[in-house]
C-alpha cells in the first residue's frame, strides 16, 4: 500500500490533506510532581460466563502509578467517590482530577446540578478537568494503562466473579507499580518515579458545603402540597393552604428535608419523609 501511495502522489493523483495535523506537531504533557494530576476512567471486562464487570483505573499522571483499579458490576456515582478516598487514603490527595465526561464523572453534558464526584472534589478543593467530547487521547495515559491491562488479563484464567477479577487487579497493580519497568518514565517503575519527587498537594482550600446537597426551586400547589422524588418514587408532601402559591426552596440530604420560602428565606418546614408513604401529612400543631 504504501508503494502504491507513493507513486499515486508522484503522478499528481494524490491530494494532500493539511487540515490533518501530523503526529510530529503532537506535544507530550506530562505532569511535573507526584499528585498533581490523576487520570480517572472506566473500562469494560468479560467475565468467564460472559457477563460485563466494568473497572475503574486512577492512574497519577507524573508517576503512571496507579492510584486504583478496581471492579464492580456496574459503578455508580457514589461507588467513584468511595475508590476515590480509599486511593487518596493510600496516596494523599491530588491537586487535579481529569475524567472523560462520563454521566458518573459529570452533569457537564446533561442539564444542571453535581454529580457525588463534583462535589466530593470541590469539598476538597481539588480541581476536576474533562477531555473534550470524542477526543480520548486527552486521557491518553489511564487508555494506555487500560490497555496494557486487558493484555495482562487476557493471559489470565477468566475470573468468574468481580470478587475474583478485583484479585487479579490487584496482582496486576503491584507487578505493574513495583516491576515492570515504563518507556514512558525512563524505563523507571511507577512506584520508583512516584517516590523521586515530592508529591503535589491541592493548591485552593476544601470548600464547605452544606449537607443539603440537593438544592431544588418549587411552588406550593393550590391544595398546599409539593412533590419530590426520591428512588424513581413520587412523594407528596403537605405544606398548608396558607403557603398556596409561594416560592420555595427544596434543601436535601437523602431524605432529610428543609423547605425555605424563596423570597424571604423563612423557614416553612423541615421533616424526614416515611419513604414507605406516598403522601407526608403536614406536621400536628403543638
């Protein structure tokens, strides 16, 4: 093919493409301290009956130490911020996180609001970045270190379950930080590389907020109710007719409620709805 390209292109019937950036104008970025960036992403791995397991790798992008790489059936938003402390408990905290725009690493994409990750990172005071859509290379080094993975895995008996497929990460992780030399750091291992240097630490202070984590704009219907939903389940929630009409704000934490009037910040009701009753009758007078 490439002989057949070159005499196409002698003879004029080739017509360069300039728009195409060649791979010699690429630049190489790699992060100059130990945690002062992570790289964080998912991938997908069969088990031996043929079932998905996704697989979550935290990969530093100074050291290519990972951070994390763990299983699960399916990871949910909270399940992220979980890995995420034990890997910090493990390596400190990052100055920086980038993900990809996952819908458990951002609501970017997707209307408004924080997912547990946004939050969980903006308490901390550590940035979170996101590669632009379509463009993985961005997460260039967690896709390479998904990579060299499956290659690893492949080699491996089929685990049967996530339990079994986590043991293998783990055997994975400590050949991958503490024997197996990397182009990419000087033929370095990660662990080696990760210890060269001081680590980076989060350069903004942690952010504190409120434990009401879910912030929502209503009105107080005609009879005097709101309705929320919580678990895909739609409570209705009494208020009293004499609130008929107003502006309020939703404050939430799980289940733990405080309703606020919207213009002058008052107080109309605070409760934990029974998530076992549709309907929340107003409270009994005192």
């Amino acid at each position: 093919m490439a002989t057949i390209w070159r005499i196409l292109s002698r003879r004029g019937f080739v017509t360069p493409q300039p728009h195409k950036r060649p791979r010699s104008s690429w630049h190489r970025f790699a992060a100059d301290l130990p945690n002062e960036l992570w790289q964080a992403d998912i991938t997908h791995w069969a088990l031996a009956d043929g079932s998905d397991a996704e697989i979550l790798n935290i990969l530093d992008d100074h050291s290519r130490l990972p951070a994390a790489s763990t299983a699960r059936r399916i990871f949910k938003a909270t399940d992220i911020v979980a890995d995420l402390h034990a890997a910090m408990a493990a390596h400190g905290r990052p100055e920086r996180m980038l993900t990809d725009n996952g819908a458990v690493f951002t609501r970017l994409y997707r209307g408004r609001g924080w997912v547990a990750l946004e939050r969980e990172l903006t308490a901390l005071g550590i940035a979170l970045s996101h590669c632009r859509p379509y463009h993985p290379q961005t997460c260039g080094k967690v896709e390479r270190l998904h990579q060299t993975l499956k290659k690893w895995l492949a080699r491996q008996d089929p685990a049967a379950t996530t339990a079994s497929l986590q043991a293998q990460l783990d055997a994975f992780t400590a050949y991958y930080s503490t024997q197996r030399p990397h182009r990419g750091i000087g033929r370095q291992t990660p662990q080696a590389a990760w210890h060269a240097r001081p680590r980076a630490i989060p350069a903004r202070q942690g952010i504190r907020i409120s434990e009401h984590f879910r912030v929502r704009r209503d009105t107080v219907d005609a009879d005097g109710k709101l309705t929320l939903r919580h678990n895909s389940r739609l409570h209705h929630i009494g208020i009293g007719r004499r609130w008929s009409g107003t502006k309020v704000l939703i404050l939430a934490r799980d289940l733990q409620l405080r309703i606020i009037a919207h213009d002058n910040g008052e107080l109309v009701r605070e409760l934990t709805p029974d998530p076992a009753r549709d309907y929340q009758p107003q409270a009994p007078k005192v």
